[in-house]
C-alpha cells in the first residue's frame, strides 16, 4: 500500500445513505473532520429504492381514488392510472438513479467521500478497497460509525432460489408494469406495492403467512385489506408458500395449499435486517449470536461490547437500521443527528457515560414515540404502542376506539372508511399510543407524536381545540368518548 492511500479523520462513516449523512454532517458541523464510505449510490436505500420511489408509485392512484369519491370531481375523472407517466415522474424523484446532487451536498458540507467498501481491521481502523482500484488505509481519532442499512431477509422456501424475483429494488425500479404479480409478504412493502402495481394495472396477488400488518391493530389491517380487495388484489392471509416453480414460458407458478398463482412476476417482500455482513466486526469482538451478527447500543449509538484498543473502547458507533432497533429511515436520521451530536460532545469531553434521556444526545424516542405511516388507501399512521402491546407491557391503559366519521371526513370523501385508537395511561392521564386509519390521517399523526413525547396531560390536551371542519376533529371525538 502506498503511503498516500493512508489517511487520518476523526470520524469514519460507513454507509452513504440518509443516515449516514445525517452523522457525518452533525460531527463536521460541530468541528470535526469526516469521511464517508459507500459503495453504491449516494443517497442510499429510501432515495432510490424505498420510501421516495414507492410512494412516488403509490400516489397518481391515491388521487385518482380520492377524486372518484367526491361528487363533482367523480364525473370528470374517466379514465385509469397512466402507468408510463406514472414510471416515468417516479424516475424524476430519483434523480434517474444519479447521485450527483448527493455528491455535491456531501462537498459543499465539508464531508469527504471515498467510493468502496469499507471493513474495520482494528479499533478504529478501517481498510477500504476503493472502486477505483486503489486500497485505502483509514484511521479515525475518535469514532467509526455503522450506517450500513438493511437488506432484504429471503424465506426458505422450495424452489425460491432457482425462480427469478424481484426484492423491493426491483419493485420500485420496476421499468414496465407486470401483466400477472404475485406479492410473497403482507407487511409494510408487501401491501404498498401490492396496491400500487394494481393501480398501475396489474393483476395482483398477495400472500401472508399471517394476516396483514401483524404490528398493527387488527381493525386497521381489516381496512387495508378491504382496500386492496377493493382494488381486485387477491388477497391469500394465514397461508404457507409450498413451493415455487419456474415455467417453460418463463413465468412463475407459486403452490400455495389446493391452489396455483401464476406469475410474471414475483416479489419477495419478507421484511429486512441490518446490513452487516463483511464488516470486519468480528475482528473488534461483536460475536454472532444464532449465526446472526447484531449490535447492541446505548442511548447515544455506541455500541457495546467492542473491544478496547488500550486507551478507551468509546470508539465504534451504530445508527439506522444497521443498528437494528427502528428499521424506518425518519427514526434512523433521528438517531444519527443524535449519534453525531454525542461524538462530538465525547470528543470534546463534554459527555461521559450514556446521555440523559431526552437530551439532544439521546434516542429516547425510541422508547416511546415511533411514528410510522403505511401509505396505502386507505393510509395507516401509527405512533407508540396500541392497545394489545400496551396490555402485554403490562401498562395500566385504556383505549378509546371509533371510526372516523366527522364532518372533515364526509367532506373527503363521500365513502369515507376510516378507524381510530388512543392508547390512555391511566397512572399519569397522558395518551402512549395513537392510530388512525383512513385516506389523508398521516397528517394526523405528528399531533399525536407531540402529545405523546411532551406528554401532554389530558385534561391540558382538551384545550387544543381542532380546526371545523378537519378531520382532526376525531380527537375531540376520542376524548369526549374516554369521558372529557
């Protein structure tokens, strides 16, 4: 190795996605100097990917629904979904899979990029096979930090391995829409998608090896999949893949118990684990745990357990899904602004130990407000525990349920179809846990995160009076019923 390939930063981020920037950009903000090691493109897994090219698909039939279901509105609305437009404006949104732009942001912050792929040899070092087919030897001052991502988890099922799929890459990326597409998976991704390639003209498939949307309550899942049925999609819940097979014609046959799909194409939508294959982590002593590496981090992203390099182990970091906690890219910039702030404050010996809760060093919210959206018609927007997880915490709660049906709600729509739940600690008389179901409630959901992370007393949030007519009038709804 040459000497010039030998480099020295205070901070080494591995992984060029949202949360990863989010660190870098803290940490050269507060006076430190950064790079960033990536690999494929700057931007990462939701610009290109995930949450922007999904709802980019998802949205012309969430519009085109909405204006069938307003008198006035339906009768100048005739025809379907553009498909080909529809493509083509979700290829605006990612710049066309360039990550120019991201580039530039990363030059203008002061945040040096090193294109390859990155493994920690040693506390602190890492060695980088560049894709310009030099090697790089890095050595941090005071942090590496994992900001690897995700990947898709791939069931065992007979026959998978030898069929051509698609994972949610090939999904949003997707440069035609399938005649015939079966959907393995019924959670997050599995029902979006489902319902967008259906807008978009497909004929769809679903199966779930559960019911749909096992995290959430069970009336909000109802809902969606009355959408998505709504929307023609069959919908196949509580049923086991037998088997796949690939045709003679190119196609996919999926053997479900007494019943065939057949497919042009197939989507794996399984759900995701962190990224941390290659890494070199055992070389620092995180060890696998069931054949599965993991990391286990305090409040600040510092991951426990590393070794020391002799003089302080308070070295390797982790934030985002690769941190394996909240696997959604808001929470994950959410941990690596706090992540970036708490190596700034260890750098300069402002922080010893983990931070205080609800400091700005902290991922407290983890632990209490997780807001969540599924964008499907109808929308679910979740933030804390529902009502079953509250009970099996062993909370002393209460919950307060009822559709949506306000004046804000007709005026949407003439078929609105909507649910909603509070979750009510009764030890303190603050709400832990909100859902709302229903076509435009994720604008409702960061008036519940607030009152939830402010812990708003009851009888204080009776007093935020919601706008007529709104939808958000359901809150005035749910207290009047918990008995305000």
């Amino acid at each position: 190795m040459t000497a010039e390939n030998s480099r020295e930063f205070d901070v080494i981020v591995l992984g060029a996605g949202a949360v990863g920037e989010n660190v870098a950009d803290r940490v050269v903000r507060g006076g430190l100097s950064a790079v960033i090691i990536e690999s494929e493109l700057v931007g990462g897994e939701c610009s290109y990917w995930a949450c922007i090219p999904s709802k980019a698909l998802l949205r012309p039939g969430t519009v085109l629904h909405a204006a069938q279901l307003v008198p006035g509105a339906s009768e100048a609305v005739t025809g379907t979904v553009d498909a080909e437009a529809a493509l083509k404006h979700r290829d605006w949104f990612t710049n066309n899979w360039q990550d120019g732009g991201q580039v530039e942001w990363l030059d203008g912050a002061g945040i040096e990029l090193i294109r390859g792929r990155g493994r920690i040899t040693g506390p602190r070092e890492v060695q980088v096979d560049g894709l310009d087919g030099n090697s790089y030897a890095l050595k941090a001052h005071h942090a590496v930090v994992v900001a690897t991502g995700s990947t898709p988890t791939i069931p065992d099922i007979e026959g998978l391995a030898d069929v051509p799929f698609w994972t949610t890459r090939g999904a949003t990326a997707a440069k035609e829409v399938p005649r015939r597409f079966v959907v393995l998976g019924g959670g997050v991704a599995g029902v979006e998608l489902a319902q967008a390639f259906a807008r978009l003209g497909s004929d769809v498939a679903l199966v779930a090896r559960g019911r749909l949307l096992s995290s959430y309550p069970e009336e909000a899942a109802n809902l969606v999949l009355a959408g998505l049925r709504a929307d023609g999609v069959a919908v196949h819940v509580h049923t086991d893949v037998e088997k796949v097979e690939k045709n003679d014609d190119g196609s996919v046959s999926v053997l479900l118990d007494g019943t065939t799909l057949v497919a042009d194409q197939l989507l794996v939508a399984s759900g995701r684990h962190p990224s941390l294959a290659n890494l070199g982590l055992e070389s620092v002593g995180v060890a696998a745990e069931d054949g599965k590496l993991r990391l286990t981090t305090d409040p600040s992203g510092l991951v426990e357990g590393p070794a020391s390099d002799g003089t302080s182990g308070l070295w390797l970091y982790a934030a985002g899904d690769a941190a394996g906690k909240v696997l959604l890219t808001h929470q994950g910039k959410y941990e690596a602004r706090a992540t970036g702030d708490a190596i700034v404050a260890r750098a300069r010996g402002h922080l010893r130990g983990a931070p205080k809760p609800w400091s700005s060093l902290a991922h407290t919210a983890n632990d209490h407000a997780i807001p969540s959206v599924v964008f499907t018609d109808p929308e679910v927007a979740s933030v804390g525990p529902s009502l079953e997880h509250a009970l099996l915490q062993g909370k002393n709660v209460t919950g307060v349920e009822l559709p949506i049906n306000v004046s804000g709600s007709q005026l949407y729509s003439s078929d609105y179809k909507g649910w909603a739940q509070i979750v009510v600690d009764e030890d303190r008389k603050v709400i832990l846990g909100a859902t709302f179901v229903g076509p435009g409630v994720a604008e409702l959901l960061h008036s519940a995160t607030i009152a939830i992370v402010g812990e708003v007393p009851l009888d204080r949030l009776w007093h935020a009076v919601p706008s007529y007519p709104t939808i958000s009038e359901v809150w005035l709804r749910l207290l009047e019923k918990y008995g305000l």
